[in-house]
C-alpha cells in the first residue's frame, strides 16, 4: 500500500517514505534548529472527542499583540491592528473552507463549492486568477510565512494577491520562546516590511501570529504520536486549519489529506515536483495529516473524490 493509501487509514509512519524524504527527516531531527525539547507525554489512543477537547483547551490562537517587549518598547500597540484576530469577525463565520496549496486539486472542479463558504482561507502566494474552477476566487484570509513579506520576488508590497484579505503571517522563533531573540534574530526578516505595510494600508487587518501559538501546535503534535516528529514548526496549513476552527462553526478542508488526484506537483500554481510538499520532510506534514485523518467526519467519497475533509469549529466542541 501507499503512503497516501495509509494516511486514509490513519496508519502511516515515516519508514513508508521514500529513502530520500526519510534521510531529510532524520537530518532535521540531529540539527534541531530551533531548540526544541519535548518532555510531555506521547500517545496514540486518545479518541476523537478527547482530542478535539485537548485541541481546544491546549491551542490558543494568539498574535503579537504589542504589549510585550521588546516590541512594547518599539510602539507596537499603535502598530498592530486595533481589534484582535479572535474578536475581528464578531461571532465568526458559520461555514469556512480551507484550501492547500497542493497540485492535487488541479482538475477538481472545486471553485464554486470552494467559493459557497463564508470565508475562505488559502496560503501564501497560492493564486486564484487563472484557477477559479479548481479553487474557486473568493480570498477572506491569507496565511503567509515570513519568507513572503522577506523575499523581494514575492512583491508583498505591491502585489494584489495580499490586498483586500486579512492577513496572518508567521515565522519560527526558538522553542524556548524568547521574544527578544525573535525579535533580533527572525528565520527572515518579517518585522522590518510588516512595519512598514501597516503604515502604508492601516485599514488592513494583517496580523503577526504569536510563536506560542506555533509551539503549541507541535506539542499538541507529538503528544498524539508515539514516534518522535520532526523539530520544526508545523506548516502553514495545519496552522490555517487549527485557527479557521477558532473562528467558524465548520471547517471543510480541501486537498490536505490527498484524494485520488495525489501527485508530486508541489503547488498548484507551479511546475514543481516534490513528494516532501505533500508528505514533509521539514514540517512533521505527514504527522499532522494523520492528527487531522483522526479528528476529521465526512464521507470517504469525499476524501477520496475531493480531498474533502470536514471538521467542527471549536464553539461546537463540548467538553
Ligand atoms: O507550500 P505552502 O506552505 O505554501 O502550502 C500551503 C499548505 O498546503 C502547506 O503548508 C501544506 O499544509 C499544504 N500542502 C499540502 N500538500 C502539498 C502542498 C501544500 O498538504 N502538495
């Protein structure tokens, strides 16, 4: 069986990955870039109720709010936007739709249901123009890494794929949160054009997600694995999943968990070929899938036929 067979069993593991993808593994595991040390637990039988509840009472959804240093002391109450990220669509959305990057959804025919939801969220520099019918154009949030607002190809400034959406944007600090190193010394430099793209578009909504939350994540991660996951932050779809639960009633998730289409083109927007895009080598990807693989409902024609998962939004989760 394949790796992507295993995952719609929620039974894959890292030894299914090609001899290259694990090598990668194991050389993010020996450089531990950013520090971590994980001492909690590790299991893989909490059930689906619990791990909802856990998802829910363990990740808070926060942002860089300016009320710590060092970023008090630079002025960053008047920098950030006046209303937090959880208070910013009032009561929240009732249906949202999340949408990977993946090639797989090239040929999907998925725009219009896409587009139905009342809030959309896609990733990067992931594009619509040119791919309604496969990913619909309706843009509500955009998550973005700190390589986006760094890298000068991306045009973050200028380019009208970041304008009108709210956007969230990301970048590792150590494990050991420390604000001050952060601050001194990003993965790339968010901090600089963030700054200024405030000043410039005040009225945009664009936030800098906290690296707490990011942290918490992965240990909610590795607690539900009994292997050993990558030391890296997660990816920005299992950080995109995990705040759309936050802020809607329902989340339907499209191409995370690969239907049949499963390729190794890497985005839908470029020709790239990569099975780490989809399975991860940097990000524990294939880790995250499987946590999501347990806590998803929704038929097996829809995963298979749409890379549709459905989850609930944690207002609906009663613990
Ligand atoms: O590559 P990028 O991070 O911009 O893609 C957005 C997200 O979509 C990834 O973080 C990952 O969670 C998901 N993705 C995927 N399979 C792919 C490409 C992206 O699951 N082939």
């Amino acid at each position: 069986k394949s790796v992507v067979q295993r995952l719609w069993q929620g039974s894959a593991s890292v030894d299914m990955l090609s001899p290259r993808l694990q090598k990668a593994v194991k050389d993010y595991m020996s450089t531990n870039k950013h520090g971590v040390s994980y001492r909690g637990r590790r299991s893989a039988r909490v059930s689906k109720k619990r791990l909802l509840c856990e998802m829910k009472r363990k990740v808070k959804v926060m942002t860089v709010d300016g009320e710590e240093l060092p970023f008090s002391s630079l002025g960053w109450q008047k920098i950030v936007p006046p209303l937090p990220l959880e208070r910013l669509y009032g009561k929240g959305f009732r249906s949202c739709a999340v949408v990977t990057s993946a090639g797989a959804i090239l040929h999907s025919g998925l725009g219009k249901e896409i587009d139905s939801h009342d809030a959309v969220l896609r990733f990067n520099s992931a594009p619509t123009k040119g791919y309604e019918r496969d990913v619909g154009n309706k843009t509500t949030i955009r998550i973005i890494n700190s390589q986006i607002l760094a890298n000068p190809n991306h045009q973050f400034n200028s380019s009208s794929l970041y304008k009108n959406v709210t956007l969230v944007a990301w970048d590792p600090a150590p494990y050991a949160v420390n604000l001050h190193k952060w601050y001194r010394n990003p993965d790339y430099n968010l901090f600089t054009p963030y700054m200024k793209y405030r000043k410039q578009f005040p009225a945009q909504p664009f936030y800098i997600l906290h690296p707490k939350f990011i942290w918490q994540l992965w240990d909610m991660i590795q607690a539900n694995t009994l292997e050993n996951i990558q030391p890296n932050p997660p990816s920005s779809g299992f950080i995109g999943i995990l705040l759309m639960m936050w802020l809607c009633e329902e989340v339907d998730v499209y191409e995370y968990i690969p239907s049949l289409r499963q390729t190794d083109l890497c985005h839908y927007h470029e020709r790239y070929y990569d099975a780490a895009c989809t399975l991860g080598a940097y990000h524990p990807l294939l880790y995250e899938k499987i946590l999501i693989q347990r806590v998803k409902s929704g038929s097996n024609s829809d995963l298979w036929g749409k890379g549709k998962v459905t989850l609930p939004g944690f207002r609906n989760i009663h613990c």
